[in-house]
C-alpha cells in the first residue's frame, strides 16, 4: 500500500507539473495574430509618379485580401519639354499636348505569402494581383500666349491649347497647373496589375516594404492627349512603390 501510494503521488505530481508547462506561454506562437493592416506610400512609374493606399486583410494564414487605391500622373511618351523664350521666369511646356491625364484607380485583389520571414531582420516576400476600375481626369492644357493688342502692345494672356492658333512662335509658356480645373472631363476604364512585394520591418506590427510590379490601365477609347499622333487606349506600365503602415487585430 505504502509503495502504491507513493506511486500515486509521483504520477499526480507529474501530471500536475506537466499542466503547469502546457499553460506557460510560448516565446513566437502565442502572440496575437495581426489580421489587418493599412500602409500607403509613393508610387514611381515609367509614365509618371502618385500615391498608394492599401488596405489588407487575412483570408487564410498565407493569403490576404486586399483593397487598394491609386492616384498616379500618366504621361505621353511623345511628349517633349521646350521652352519658347529666353526669359527665365517663364514656364516650360510641352508642345502638342492637349490634355494632362491623371488616373484614380480602385482595386481589389489577393496577396499570397510566398516566404515568410525568419527572424526579425528577415524579409517576407509575397505575391499579390490586383484588378478594379480606373477613372481617367482629363485636365485642358492653357498656355501663355503672346497676343498684340489695341495699341500695338505685346500682352500674354492665358489660353486654353489650340493647335490651328498656337505655335512655337506666340506661345510664351505654360499657364498655371490650376487653368483648367473647372474643365475636367472623366473617361472610365479597367485597370490590372501584379507584383512583388518585400516587407523588411523588423517590427511585426509595422509595414515597411518595397512593391515591384506591371500595370494596365485600358479604357475604352483612345485618350486625347497629344496632337498629331494616334492617341493610346492602353496605358501598360512598371512600377516600384515605397510603403510604409501597420498591423492591427
């Protein structure tokens, strides 16, 4: 009996100890998991540059989803910087160009953990596509003009573009980026894109990451942007962007 009920203790006192363990919090595995996260930054292209903002959350431990939205310039690749005087106060523009374009695209899509980091100076490399409408902003180009007036004055007075009235020889310079504004026409369309993204934060509640990827924008007519040329209705594009944000709950 004596030898029983010592057996009978070492296995309780065993047991116990064995419970106490289990219940001690682990170093990695008990933190909270962060299922959200906002981060957004500056967007450089091969068309012109913006800004980002995205939105993620957890759809499985590796995959997200996310929302994002953009605001980016969008160049001609035809377009050609000049100046028309030697007077350095004025404006350099480009000529034959009727419209600057300025597209807000808004996007869903997923992202997919394909390495996970390591150790806290590691880096987590994912993979994420993302598809949504982009609203193309169609700003008229005004020019300073050079224009003679009553008494047989030279004047410059701000005009919207005109290729039948304006040349090289009475335009002055670009008028001010707010001409226009009250002009704006809206040209709707599709957008795609996929890319990398690489988070280097050593910090697991902050975002700090590089985005390298390609993007299409399509819209369903060519775009009046410069004179003479056959304007485009695909807008394909690289990007890298900078982000930076946190992880929530």
């Amino acid at each position: 009996m004596k030898f029983l009920a010592t057996y009978l203790l070492l296995l309780l006192s065993i047991l116990f100890s064995t419970d106490l363990i289990a219940q001690l919090p682990a170093n990695q595995d008990n933190k909270a998991s962060l299922r959200k996260a906002y981060y957004g930054g500056i967007q450089i292209h091969t068309g012109g540059w913006g800004a980002t903002f995205t939105y993620s959350k957890f759809n499985t431990f590796k995959n997200k989803r996310t929302l994002s939205i953009e605001l980016v310039s969008m160049k001609n690749g035809k377009e050609f910087k000049r100046s028309a005087t030697n007077d350095e106060t004025a404006k350099g523009y480009f000529y034959g160009k009727l419209n600057n374009l300025t597209q807000l695209r808004l996007k869903r899509g997923t992202k997919k953990i394909i390495y996970e980091k390591l150790r806290k100076q590691g880096v987590e490399i994912s993979f994420t596509t993302k598809y949504g409408i982009t609203l193309g902003f169609l700003k008229p180009v005004y020019l300073e003009v050079l224009k003679l007036t009553a008494n047989q004055r030279v004047e410059t007075v701000s005009e919207k573009y005109n290729p039948e009235l304006h040349n090289i020889n009475n335009i002055y310079g670009r008028s001010s980026n707010l001409s226009g504004l009250s002009e704006l026409s809206i040209i709707p369309g599709g957008t795609l894109s996929g890319s990398f993204i690489f988070d280097f934060s050593a910090d697991r509640k902050k975002v700090k990451s590089i985005e390298l990827g390609i993007s299409l924008d399509a819209y369903y007519k060519r775009l009046p942007i410069m004179t003479q040329i056959q304007n485009k209705f695909l807008y394909p594009s690289a990007f890298i962007n900078f982000q930076f944000g946190k992880k929530t709950l």
